[in-house]
C-alpha cells in the first residue's frame, strides 16, 4: 500500500485506497470485522462511514480498538437533515472515540454548522461531496479542507482543472466513481442463467473494450490505477464486498499497467463517451 498526505499540513498519511462502509448490504457485525481487519491487514487506514446500522457501528468498533486510534482516519458522511451536533455526537459514543477525522456534508450550507464541531474538536477536517458546480463553489468555502468528487477515465478538462486548483489550494482531494458503470457494462440488466447471472458484456466495438480483455487485470483496477496516476488524488474511495476482493485492490498500488493500456486509455478518452 502507499500513502499520500492528507493536504499540505495535516501531518496525517492515508492510504491512497480507502475503503467505503455502506450499510446497505446490512452485513453482521461479525462480517463488518472481517472486511475491515482484512483492509487493515492490506495497509487500508482510511475509511468513510456511511450508515449507522448496530452491525456496522459494532464491526468498526470492534476492528478499530484493536489499533492506535492516530494511525487511522475515519471520515463520517453526516446526515442530510436534522442536528449535526447531535448526530455527530451519537455516533461518537457509539463508536466509542473523542473526534472523527474527516465530517463530509453533501449540502454548502451545512459547512458553517460543521465548523463548529471542529471548534469543539470532535472534528479535525471538513469534507464536501459533490460534483459539477457543487465542488467549485465548495473550493472557495471557508473551513472546507476536502473534496469528495467523481474522477474517472472518462473524466474532462473541468475536473482536471478542479483538480489542480484544489491541489494549489492545499486542499485534500478523495475521488469516488473511479470506474463508472457505462464503461464496464454494470448498468445494463444481468441475464439470468440457471442459479448465476452473466454479467453484461462490454461492446467489441467500444473504444473501452481493453477494460474487459486485458489480461491479468479487471476493468475496476484498471479505472483505480488511472485514478492513482493522478497526483492531485489524495485517496480513491472504493466499496468492497469481500475480503478477496479488498485484496485485489489494495495491490493495485504497487502495480504497473501493462504496457500499452495507457496510450488505449488516452484514445478512449478522445474517441467520445459512447461505451455501449
């Protein structure tokens, strides 16, 4: 694994793939735990809570006390309505810490209320998520130290630009969507076939084919090891459903694209987003 800084002056590494905790699978507690340690065990520090059902909540608990708490960073995806001092102060006791790392809020005017969790320390950064117009308004946002923002292959010019500004502005930058569903097919309907479901194909004639036929790599590592390239990328917020496949990402890192992908990934890009 490797680790990039979180801005210019946190102090703080984390690891350039983090792992998303979404509790709409409704996994046990005891299933959360085996995901997170296996994370941990790959060198994953950084994760986002995004749910708050008493299996995750106890799963992360569990996992996290077993490690120092400085050497890892939590970010908490904050509620879009009611009390964010209230909410922020539930799922403290619950997890049983004094602060969260990162508080992200989907909504601007939420950022002057989060800034005052980060006045009473149970918050050290302030994260927004977004996309489009939401993110270079959330650049100049005073108290706003992170942008949680789609970057992909298929990504333009404007959130490349956005990008570096944040890079300039000394601002942490975490990219989600990193492998959007129109280019591995995960958006057409799965065709049932006995008790397996045949995952949708990507068209021989899409210019993003060589997601799906270059050897030893999956489409979904190829996009995180484009995303990775990307200096201005703090971290890459990836869902794992299984240990195996926690695996798989978190050595991505530490590989080389083959040789040639990176010249397809550039005439993919520039021969238009028809990917069907």
């Amino acid at each position: 694994m490797r680790y990039r800084p979180f801005g210019a002056t946190s102090g703080m590494a984390v690891s350039v793939v983090s792992l998303l905790l979404d509790d709409s699978s409704r996994r046990s507690a005891r299933d959360w735990r085996v995901l997170i340690d296996a994370a941990m065990s790959a060198g994953i520090n950084s994760f986002e809570l995004a749910g708050s059902s008493d299996g995750l909540i106890e799963g992360l608990s569990q996992a996290m006390a077993d490690v120092e708490r400085r050497l890892l960073f939590l970010a908490w995806r904050a509620p879009t309505s009611g009390s964010l001092d209230d909410a922020a102060g539930a799922v403290l006791r619950r997890l049983g810490l004094d602060y969260i790392d990162l508080l992200i809020v989907e909504d601007l005017a939420q950022v002057d209320f989060a800034r005052t969790l980060r006045h009473s320390r149970q918050v050290r950064y302030l994260g927004v998520a977004g996309a489009g117009e939401t993110m270079t308004l959330a650049l100049d946002k005073p108290g706003v130290d992170c942008l949680i923002t789609p970057y992909s292959l298929t990504s333009g010019w404007k959130e490349r630009h956005r990008l570096k500004l944040a890079s300039d502005r000394n601002l942490a930058v975490i990219a989600r969507d990193v492998c959007p569903a129109e280019l591995t097919g995960a958006d057409k309907p799965s065709l049932m076939q006995g008790w397996f479901k045949k995952k949708p194909k990507i068209s021989p004639r899409s210019a993003y084919h060589f997601l799906e036929d270059t050897h030893g790599w999956t489409g979904e590592e190829i996009c995180l090891a484009f995303a990775l390239f990307e200096p201005s990328v703090t971290s890459v917020r990836m869902e794992a459903d299984s240990v195996e496949r926690i695996g798989r990402l978190a050595a991505v890192p530490e590989r080389e694209l083959p040789a040639g992908v990176a010249a397809q990934i550039e005439m993919a890009r520039f021969s238009g987003p028809e990917a069907s």
